[in-house]
C-alpha cells in the first residue's frame, strides 16, 4: 500500500508535469525549420549540387527552397527525381519552390503554361508554387496589376486542385505609388485569401519603406512564407548576415504569429566573407536569439 505522504507527493508530481505539459507541446508545436533559398548560393550549386547541398545540410538546415528548374535545363541538369534524392540523402526537404510565370501572367498565357510547374513541384513533395517575380512590361499601371490578380486567383484554383498552394513573392517595385495604391496592396486585397498566399520578403519591405509589422497587421495570416536577410547599415542596396544589419528581425519575429508564418527561409544575395561561413552565422543567432 502506498503511504499517503508518498502518494501526495507522486500526486503533486503528476499534476505539476500535467500543468507543463501542454506549454511543453506549444513550445514544440511552435518551432519551425529553418531553411535556405538557394538562390543564395547560385554561383556554386550549378558546379557541383552535390556538395553545396551536403554544406546547406552541415550548416543545421533543415528545408530549402529551390529555384531556377526549366523545362530545358532541369535543377542545373539534373531530373527532379535525381534532385529530390540528393535532398533526402541530405536530410532536407524542400515546402516551397520559385518558379518563374511571366509566360503565364502575359496576356496570352494559358494553363498550359503553368501545368509542368505544377507537375514538379508535386514531384519534390512541395507544398507551395511561389512566384517570385513579374517582369517589367508586365506591371506598367493599376490595370495590369488587377489583370495579374485575376491570373493569380486562377493559379491558385489550379494548385489547389493539383494539391498545391501558390505563394506570392515581393520585392520593392510593388510598393511603388499609383495615386494611392500600389502593386502589393491590390494583390492582397483582391486576391481569394483561400486560393493565394504570400512570401514576404523582409529586405525588400523595409527597402522599400515600410514596416513589415504593418502588414501583418492590416493582413493577418497571409504570409506563411518570410524571406529573412538583413540589410547591410552601410549600403542598403546590400544584404548582411542575420543580427548585423540594421533590421530589428527581434521586433519582427515577436509579432510573426500574427503574420500566418509557417516557414523562415534565409536568402542572402550578396557576401562580404565565405558564403557559407556567412549562412551559419545568420543560422545560429537566429536560433539563439529569435
């Protein structure tokens, strides 16, 4: 027979671990890899995918986000299964791919032109289409914009009914002012929030003049990608490591709940030292201090 004293005391045990136990699971619920656009290390991948991808996976990454496929040209030669398994070899996934569509939004594009992106992502297991940048002539006013948007809305039927989802990635030019509005502003607000999602790149936000943390305001839950890189304090016209810049990324990351964020992928697009001594750094004080 258990005395009482014995048993109060495994009571209380059991009670204090059941009170911990549900923040311990929210603790856990809420850590989200980390990964890499590997854009980022576009000038290496092409002479040897294998080694870079075994150097993003040393650094602790644990995702990447691809770029660059082509009909034409593959991943850098490579068939996406010949891809994919350098990625599981490594111990990495990949949720999200950019994928040029200037041949889809133009006027004259058609669902064919987007049907193979489909057909790739899918076969890297990804979870979301990004496009990640509109070409000049295509976005000259207001009007092309809300023409975009509509293809947007139509994209996002074609992943969702492909088991996909299709992200929207920023860069400064849709900040730019037409008497009031501007390019991000009615693709946020006119596009289904259902179909359409958005990667926000943090660098090209604050480049442009606006505060990140507004956006997750005025737009809850519609940014379940973050592009995080820093902005260089001499030049912002270049990119830093993590934590050196002058982006308060703590001030941003405490109001990211908000944002809908699901995935952190670093990008840097220039370096002033070893680039992957670079993306470690920023690697390990995002893990340390956000």
């Amino acid at each position: 027979m258990i005395q009482r004293r014995t048993f109060l005391k495994r009571s209380g045990l059991a009670f204090a671990a059941a009170t911990l136990m549900p923040t311990f699971l929210f603790s856990c619920e809420k850590e989200r890899k980390l990964g890499l656009q590997l854009y980022s290390l576009r000038e290496y991948i092409g002479k040897d995918v294998s080694g870079v991808i075994k150097k993003v996976a040393d650094i602790g990454f644990e995702e990447v986000e691809t770029y660059g496929y082509s009909p034409e040209g593959k991943f850098w030669g490579l068939e996406v299964r010949e891809f994919k398994n350098i990625l599981t070899n490594n111990g990495l996934s990949t949720p999200s791919g950019h994928y040029g569509a200037d041949p889809y939004l133009s006027e004259t594009g058609t669902d064919e032109d987007l049907k193979y992106i489909l057909d790739v992502a899918n076969e890297l297991d990804q979870k979301y289409v990004v496009i990640p940048h509109i070409s000049e002539p295509l976005r000259t006013s207001v009007e092309d914009y809300k023409r975009i948007t509509e293809k947007l809305n139509k994209a996002g039927e074609m992943c969702r009914n492909a088991g996909l989802k299709l992200g929207y990635h920023n860069h400064a030019f849709e900040f730019d002012d037409y008497n009031g509005q501007n390019g991000l502003e009615i693709f946020l607000e006119n596009t289904d929030k259902n179909l359409v999602d958005f990667e926000l790149d943090i660098y090209w936000v604050v480049r442009a003049g606006v505060d990140p943390v507004s956006l997750f305001e005025k737009y809850p839950g519609r940014f379940p990608l973050w592009h995080v890189k820093d902005m260089s304090k001499t030049d912002p016209a270049l990119n830093t490591e993590i934590g050196s810049g002058s982006i308060d990324y703590k001030q941003i990351f405490e109001k990211s709940e908000k944002s809908g964020v699901e995935h952190y992928i670093v990008e840097q697009e220039n370096f002033e030292m070893d680039p992957y001594q670079s993306l470690a750094q920023s690697f390990n004080h995002i893990h340390k201090n956000l």
